[in-house]
C-alpha cells in the first residue's frame, strides 16, 4: 500500500466527510432539477414544483398585493439609499423609472387613476399577468436555486461543457460557468462572473462581449412567467430544451459575424493576461475532474439554511431593483403598443422575415419581436391570445433575444466591458432575426 494513500484509506473522518459531501451533492442538485425541471400535475394542473408554490402563495391575494407595494416602494428608494442613483445618466433615467413604476403600481394597487389604466389589458393584466408572479417567482426561485447551483451541479456541468465551449462559442471553457449561471440563476448573477474574470484577465473584451451580449438570458424562473403568461407549462420541458438550444445556437453564430467577430481581443487595462489553452482530457478523465470538483464545492460549502437565506436576500433584493423597472416600461410598452402605431411601424422591419416564414400572423409576430428591445415580457403579453404557434415562436423569441433596455442592458452599461448602446441594439436585431430562422421550423414541427 502507498504510504501516502494510508490517511484516505485508514482514517474514518475523510471518509465520512467525502460520503458526506457526495450526498449533498447528489440530494441537493437532483432536488433543484425536480423543482425547476419536472412537471407534476396537481389539480388537474401540470407545471413544475416551483410554480405550484407560486401559486399557493398567490391564493393569499391581500397580502400579496401589500408585498408588491412594499417591494415597489423599497424598489424606487434603493437607488437613492446606496447613493447610485446619479452615478451615470443611465442611472438617473432608470432611477426615474423606478419612481414611475411605484407610483403607477401603487395607483393600480389602490384602483386610483384614470380609466385606461383599469382597462382590463392595461393595469390589471399587467398586475396579474407580469408583476405579481415576476414578485413572488424570483424570491421564491432565488431560494430553491440554493440546491441547483450551491452545492455541485454548476461546477460539474461546467467541466464537462468546457470541450465545446472554445470550438463552437469562441469562448474560453470557463464561460460556460456564466452560461449555466445566467440560465439557472440570473443574467444579473451571469454578468457578474463575466465582469469579475474580465477584470482578472481570463476573458478579453471580446470574449466578455461575445458572453455578456449572448448568455446574459432571462433565468428559469422569468421563464415560468413567460410560460405562464401563454399557457405553455404543459409543455414545459420542451420550451425549456428548445429555447435552451435555440439561445445558444444564436450565440454561435452572432460570436462569428460582425460586430462581435471584429471586438479586439485586448485585455481589461492592468490585468494580466490568462490565455486559456483547451485541456484534451479523455471523458473518464473529464467526468472524474468534474466529479472532484463538484464534491468539493458540496464538501465546503455552508449550511443549507445558510446559503437559502442568503439567496432570498439576493432575490428580494433583485425583486426590488426590477420590479419598479417591469411595471413603468411595461406600461409604457403597452400604452405605446396599444394607443400609438410605434411597434406597428417598427413591426414592419421584422414583417418581410415573418410573413416569409409563413407565421399564422406575421404582423402580430412582427410588433411582438419589435417590442422585445423595451420588455421582455411585453411579447408575451401581445400574444397571449394567438394561436399554440406563434405564441411558442414568441416565448422562446423572449429568451433567445436575451437584450433589452428594461434590465440586461443598463445591467451590460454598469459593468467594465465598454459596449455602447448602439452594438448592442444591433446584435439584438440580429439575433432576433436569427431566432426566428431557427425556431419558426421547430414550432411547425412540434405543432
């Protein structure tokens, strides 16, 4: 026997702390897989665990509708609390909007106001539709995101994503780390890590561009509104796998076309460059590093309790940031959407693709994609009363197109990668164009 191979083969204690962290790592991830990725029917009702528990919540109307005044309230008062809110003119025009979306939430909630707000596709829809389940599903999601990403899974799957990572994305292997972190947890949470190892030196700016421009999405749980919101959690797994494929099909290709094939590949000014060699491990060799680490993440890890408080914190405190945002431009989006021609004329530059494409109704596909530049959930909302077709088209369109103005771009402004406004609304268009192209096929196919 190997001298040094005796304390592991001997000792009762590293044993049982490795049995121990194994456990974690398997008990917790397959929790998080069953709360976010396995319908189960309850009450005639198919959906996932995680949306049932919003629902339950949601039978408490009264203190529900008190929650959201408080979150709209602490929302449009943080910026002013952490002293932010002038940092930048992006900060004060979306600062200005946060106070906008307390003040109409709270006219809405208190059912004063004019009567176009109250009109039933206006206020109401949108508090109930978007911002009451936007309120209770981040929160709640944040929490059970605790045993999906907290405990192993992110850091296993990330070692076995990391051989097409370089290949297919143009991206060092660890950046499928922000791309899991993004899908399962937040585009916030996502650009944070993208931010942090641009810094570092291990991406360059136009890794970090490439990264922050095509894996920033909306997490699993916006998902379930946008599902919600079109009647699709019957089929939740499918518009999940789909979008999944599609938003990272997208990335593939706008990471090899201008603008973002012409990014320099300079590094954040003081780092030290860490070009990233990809490692040619077999996938025995690959399944067992991703094990290790993955064990190691669980073994070192704080206590449940711990990490779920924490992530609520994170949750409510991201509810705050955003929802204020949602419900001043999502109104806007809807007054303009429903009183002004705006998205009708901008409509028309996505109606040659749709019509083409041969949707059940182009223009309405059309101003729906045109409108997902302000609100990500404003498609939704446009279509929820079109045909199985458009409204799968539309959803995983929500996803896919990953920018707009009301979160992930201000979110992009604030971070050190210094990508202007203009390159970023370009690479939206491009990749709403290119989500079209790719899912329309996929949803005759399906339905």
């Amino acid at each position: 026997m190997n001298q040094e191979d005796t304390p592991i083969n001997q000792t009762k204690g590293p044993k049982k702390n490795a049995t121990l962290a194994m456990a974690k790592f398997l008990f917790f991830s397959l929790f998080g897989i069953f709360m976010f990725f396995v319908p189960i029917t309850i009450s005639d009702r198919s959906s996932i665990p995680l949306d049932h528990f919003v629902t339950l919540f949601r039978q408490a109307e009264s203190a529900v509708y008190v929650y959201i005044f408080i979150i709209l309230l602490l929302g449009a008062v943080y910026p002013f609390y952490t002293k932010k809110w002038n940092k930048s003119a992006t900060d004060l025009v979306l600062s200005i909007f946060k106070i906008l979306g307390f003040i109409s939430g709270a006219l809405i909630l208190f059912g004063i106001g004019p009567a176009w707000l109250f009109a039933p596709d206006m206020g109401p829809f949108l508090l109930n539709s978007l911002i009451t389940p936007v309120s209770l599903l981040v929160p709640i999601g944040a929490l059970f995101l605790t045993v999906l990403i907290g405990y192993g899974l992110l850091e296993f799957l990330g070692n076995m994503m990391e051989p097409i990572m370089r290949p297919i994305f143009k991206t060092p292997g660890r950046s499928s780390l922000d791309a899991i972190a993004s899908f399962v947890g937040s585009y916030s949470v996502g650009l944070l890590v993208t931010n942090s190892l641009y810094k570092q030196g291990i991406y360059s700016f136009r890794e970090a561009s490439i990264i922050a421009t095509g894996f920033s999405t909306v997490s699993v749980t916006f998902m379930v509104v946008i599902a919600n919101t079109l009647d699709l959690m019957s089929i939740w797994t499918t518009y999940f796998i789909v979008s999944f494929i599609v938003t990272f099909a997208v990335t593939a290709i706008t990471a090899r076309i201008w603008p973002l094939s012409t990014m320099k590949d300079d590094y954040y000014p003081g780092s030290e460059p860490q070009k990233e060699a990809l490692q040619k491990l077999g996938f025995s060799t690959r399944m067992k590093k991703a094990w290790n680490e993955a064990i190691d993440t669980a073994a070192t890890n704080r206590s449940f309790f711990k990490e779920a408080f924490k992530s609520l914190k994170e949750g409510l405190v991201m509810t705050m940031s955003i929802l204020p945002t949602i419900m001043s431009i999502g109104l806007l989006g809807l007054v303009l959407a429903t009183y002004t021609p705006v998205f009708d004329f901008a409509g028309y530059l996505f109606y040659p693709l749709t019509a083409l494409l041969q949707l059940p109704d182009p223009m309405l596909a059309a101003k729906a994609a045109a409108i997902s530049i302000s609100e990500i959930f404003l498609p939704a909302l446009l279509v929820v009363e079109a045909d199985i077709v458009t409204r799968f088209i539309i959803a995983v369109m929500s996803v896919s197109s990953v920018l707009f103005f009301s979160a992930v771009i201000p979110c992009i402004l604030a971070t050190d990668i210094k990508l202007s406004i203009g390159k970023m609304v370009i690479v939206w268009f491009i990749r709403v164009v290119l989500t079209l192209i790719l899912v329309t096929p996929i949803a005759f196919l399906l339905f």
